[in-house]
C-alpha cells in the first residue's frame, strides 16, 4: 500500500509513466491522498478568484507542475442564515473528493449566532461512497437516492465551473508568451492609450491583481524566450521576465536588487545588472524565484491596497489611468 501511495503522488506530481497502470485509486487510496495534499498544499501555487464566484466567495484553487489538485470554496448563498465550505481534491484533473459542510443558524438562538452543521464526505472511487453526519450523530454511509444524486451532481457543477475559471487565470498568465512589446521608462502612451505603453495582453494579466501573484511567481525561472526586446541592452524579454514586471505592477516597491543579491549599479549601468545577472545562468533565476516566493509569503499579510495612478514600468501614469487604479505595497 505505501509503495503504490508512492507512485499515486508521484504520478500527480510528476506525471510518471506508471499513471496509466494507477489512474483509478480506490477510496482508501483517495483517502491517503487526500492527506497528502492536505499535507502539502503549502508547497503549492495558490490561485484565488477573490471576486464574488457563482458558486463560492473566495475561491482558491492550489496548482502543482501545472495541474490543479485542490480547490477551497467558501459561500454563503446570499442567505446569512447559511454558510457552506468545500474541498474538492482533483487526481489528473479529476474529482476524487467533496468535502462539504454546511453551516445554518437555528432560528431560536440565531442571536447568539449558534449555528447546527451537517458534514458531507463524498468519494469518487471505484464507485460512489457518500457519507453524512451531525453534531453528534456518528459518521455512516448513507444510500445514493435521487435526492442525494442530485445533490452531488449539484456539487461537481459547481467544482467544474470553479475548475474552469482557475484556468483561465492560468491560460491568461500563460498567454505572457505572446507579448511582443514590453513598457519601459520614458515611454509616455499616446491620447490616452494604455496599448501604446507595451503589448495589451501583459497589462490583460496585471489586471488579474492578486488572483494571479503565486502564478506570477511560478514564472520567474520560465526561460522561454518571446518576440518582446529590452532596449538598448540586446537581450530578449523571457517569460520570467515578463512575469517579474507584470509582478511589479501590482506589487510596488519589491526590493528587487535585495532579492538578486547584487547592487543596484553593479555594472555601472543602473538597472542592466538584473538583466546581467538573471542571464548568466539558470540557477540564478532559480534562486531570484525563491527569494521572491519566500519575500511574498513573509509579507502577504502586511500588504495594504493603495489606490493611485502610479506605473512601475512606464511614465505612463501622465496620459493614460492605470487599470487596476492602484497597487499593493508592504506597510
């Protein structure tokens, strides 16, 4: 069991070749893997939909190597009497768990806000095994009736529609591959035109906000080359590149040269020793990456939304409005 518990997570996590002798796991199997992402979901890169979703508020979907392989949900359902939590945990892009609890006041103590919960545990194995309990009723498996299949068909819509919005934001970050042109310092846009201040689909993803900053990160060590040229210095923009200024936009003041490890003017050019350094090998990048990572998470909680027409990477800010019409910074 712990060897084939080895190669079920080794197949999620580096899509081995042993997946196609392993894709069905049974529901103890789900079970010890849903233990493992909850374990590690930590290491994972978290997208949120922080605007209000059709079927949750607060939406947050964890990625590994590409993959989403979980998704917590919280709802209210527009009904203050009523609260709803959900965890879908995903096996190759497939729901093999609903953990759900729903939370309703009782009318007669609702203003000591007591509130009754009902537990759902519903495992996608080699079939369906639904379970329900109370505040003190013990856990039992409970027959799969109309009314509790539409119930769970009801949840698995909702995960797929939360599943496909959490890639959209990852196919639009991934869509960085195709900026051609990049904003720099000195460029001023013309009549107002926000286009005019680098390629549309890199301020597209600097309007993703908050929602895309883990995945941002996630980028900082993509290599891959695109059409998009750094003026005067002969290199051209990569995707990690890309995702460090689209990064900057949204979070000011990143303590950049602090994270590289090198001055600002080490090479007597100003900001050219980024590019110097982050192009002398992979391994730099690598490490830029996890200074950054390690940076966010020490400050994400000190971040405060600051409203102003502020560009990081253009003088833009005199002709055109910025998109998101603020920024985060660390107080």
């Amino acid at each position: 069991m712990k060897k084939l518990l080895f190669i079920t997570v080794l197949c999620v996590l580096v899509h081995s070749n042993v997946c196609a002798q392993t894709n069905t796991l049974n529901e103890k199997e789900v079970a010890e893997y849903v233990s493992f992402i909850n374990q590690n979901k930590s290491q994972f890169v978290k997208i949120s939909l922080v605007d209000m979703h059709s079927c949750g508020i607060a939406v947050a979907g964890y990625f590994f190597d590409g993959k989403l392989v979980y998704i917590n949900a919280n709802a209210d359902d527009n009904n203050e009497l009523e609260w709803v939590k959900q965890e879908l945990y995903l096996y190759n892009d497939t729901i093999v768990r609903i953990d759900c609890k729903i939370l309703t006041a009782e009318l007669a103590q609702y203003e000591q806000q007591y509130f009754a919960d009902t537990s759902y545990i519903i495992t996608f194995a080699n079939s369906i095994t639904f379970r329900k309990w109370g505040k003190e009723e013990k856990i039992h498996k409970k027959k799969i009736t109309p009314s509790v299949q539409k119930f769970i068909d009801e949840l698995l819509t909702c995960g797929q529609y939360m599943k496909r919005d959490l890639y959209a934001v990852v196919q639009q970050v991934d869509s960085l591959r195709f900026v051609k042109e990049m904003p720099y310092i000195g460029e001023y846009g013309i009549n107002g035109n926000l286009s005019a201040c680098g390629d549309v689909l890199f301020w597209k993803v600097v309007m993703l906000r908050d929602n895309a900053i883990e995945a941002l990160i996630d980028k900082l060590d993509d290599t891959t080359q695109t059409a998009a040229i750094v003026p005067n210095l002969g290199y051209h923009y990569t995707i990690a590149d890309i995702a460090f200024s689209a990064l900057s936009e949204i979070i000011h003041n990143i303590p950049t040269f602090e994270l590289l490890g090198v001055s600002f003017d080490k090479d007597g050019c100003g900001y050219c020793a980024y590019w110097h350094y982050v192009n002398e090998g992979f391994k730099n990048r690598q490490k830029f990456k996890a200074a950054v990572r390690t940076w966010y998470h020490s400050n994400q909680y000190t971040m405060e939304w600051v409203e102003s027409n502020d560009f990081e990477t253009c003088d833009c800010s005199r002709v055109v409005k910025h998109p998101n019409g603020g920024h985060f910074e660390v107080q």
